[in-house]
C-alpha cells in the first residue's frame, strides 16, 4: 500500500480518462435538470450518509472483525463514492450527471463526516479518541479530478460535436482498458496481503459491497425513482474511494494504522467485479422485461 506508480500515475491517468469519457456525453441540460429535481439527490444522500454507516456497523458488529479491522471498514463507510462509479453508471445506462452530482456533494459533506464517523469507530472500537484533520486537499482532488475532465469533454462536445462524436468509441474502450490494468496491478501488489488478511475481513468487505449496492439500487426503486436514476445511486454508493480510505488510514500524519487500510484494499478489488455484474445484470433484467412486453403487444 506505498505509494507507487500504479497510485501515482497511473490511477489518476485513468480517472482522468474515463471523466473525459463522461464529459463527451454530457450537457448542461443534464445538470440543471437534477437541480430541478432535487429528490434523487436526497435520496441518494440519505443513503450514502445515513443508512450505509449503520449498515457497515452492522456487518462489523457481526462478522466479529477485530477492533482495527472493524475501524478500517467504518473508515471506508464513511469515504465518499469514488470516481469510477461514474464509468460503470455510464457502462449500466445509469444517469451519469446525478452520479457527477452526487460525487461533488458528497466529497463535500465528508470533510464534516468523515472525522466523525471515524472519531465515533475509534471510541466504541478501541475507547480511544484521535482528531482526523479535515481533508480539504483531498477534497480538492476530487474535484479536479472529477470535474476538469469532465468539463473538458462537455467543451468539446459543445464546440467541435462532431470530433466529440468520433472520439466517445475510442475513449471509452480506452477507459475500460486502464481500469482494468489498475485492478490487475493492484491485486498483484497487494497479494500477500490478500492471502493473510482474507480470512479475517475477505467476508466482511464483500457482505458490506453487496449491501451498498443493493441498498443503493433497490430502496430508489422502493422510493419511486427511475431505473437510470437508481443504477446511479446503487454505483455511487457501491463504489466507494478506497484510495482515499488507504490513504488516511495509513498515513502518519492521520491514523499511521496500515491494518486499518486491509478492509479499503478487499473492498476496492471486490466492487469493480460486482458492479460490472450488477450493471449487466441490471440491464439483462431489463432487455427481458421489454422482450416480454413486446411478445405481449404483439399478441393481443
């Protein structure tokens, strides 16, 4: 988990990618229409800030994971959704401009957030309290991250439609190509960790991915929202910034606890596989649904 080239470099190049990617099939109209119709975004943050760390809570509560361990996987509960998520609502036909949306806000509100969940984990975990700085700088990575790309591809599609046409196909097979290399990368980095530590928290951190999918997915559709709406909210919640989990948990100027980084590595190489399942099974799901309502026109 040091920094290396594969966090350095080539993390960020992907992102950077993949947001371009995003940006190229967006417009204004996009956002001023989540603006207009604030109730996903509220449901999305009731989710993310409410419900999910009482969720991770649970499952630590359960699964008996050691004190450290357990703070590891609040840490993460408590980190806001990650870029990525973004790719896959894109990938699963979700809305990706409440997923940018929902990104933005929720980098936000974490720098409240996250030291208070985290404060919270380490009193009832380990009856010890330690003050986590405000994360601003990180926060502000995030944004550029996020949103640079992003804007330039939105420019782009604007003022030259016709080279942003030409050039969706190519950056996004590009962007499917680096996220995969980032994961095969990281799997090899961290293979000794994951044969030590799997038994102990590999349960845990796919039980807490599958939750926040499925609560992220599942309690929209419940709430009436629509199904792009809600493959948005279900990536958003179900991806989560590992990076940022690691890095706060292993920093000596933060927590200076590398296990309590273990349950962010798990988690970030469990939800790619799972979202990519969730958004193909989400979209089969649907292709079924209208097959058998066109039999059913055709017939009567």
């Amino acid at each position: 988990m040091e920094t290396s080239v594969l966090t350095t470099v080539l993390l960020p190049l992907a992102l950077g990618i993949i947001m371009l990617g995003l940006g190229l099939s967006l417009t204004l109209a996009d956002f001023t229409r989540v603006i207009a119709f604030p109730r996903a975004v509220l449901v999305g943050l009731l989710c993310q800030m409410v419900l999910l760390p009482w969720v991770c809570f649970a499952i630590a509560k359960l699964s008996g994971l050691p004190p450290e361990l357990a703070v590891g996987l609040m840490l993460l509960a408590a980190s806001p959704g990650g870029a990525t998520s973004n790719l896959f609502s894109h990938l699963a036909k979700g809305d990706v401009a409440l997923n940018i949306t929902l990104t933005a806000i929720n980098s936000v509100l974490t720098v409240v957030t996250l030291p208070l969940i985290v404060n919270l984990s380490l009193d009832h975990f380990l009856g010890e309290s330690r003050a986590i700085p405000l994360q601003f700088g990180k926060v502000a990575q995030i944004f550029v991250v996020v949103l640079g790309p992003v804007s330039l591809g939105m420019l782009l599609k604007k003022k030259r439609p016709q080279l942003s046409e030409q050039l969706k196909k190519p950056v996004k097979l590009l962007s499917a190509l680096f996220l995969v290399l980032v994961v095969a990368a990281a799997v090899y980095k961290e293979r000794a960790i994951i044969g030590s530590y799997f038994p102990q928290v590999g349960a845990a951190a796919l039980a807490f991915n599958l939750a926040s999918m499925f609560l992220g997915y599942f309690l929209p559709r419940l709430l009436r929202l629509n199904r792009e709406q809600s493959i948005a909210i279900g990536m958003e919640i179900g991806i989560h910034n590992g990076t940022l989990a690691i890095a706060i948990a292993s920093s000596p100027l933060l927590l200076n606890n590398t296990t309590m980084a273990i349950p962010a590595v798990f988690y970030s190489l469990f939800m790619f596989c799972t979202a990519a399942l969730f958004g193909y099974g989400v979209n089969a799901a649907q292709r079924a649904s209208a097959a058998r309502a066109a039999s059913a026109a055709s017939r009567s």
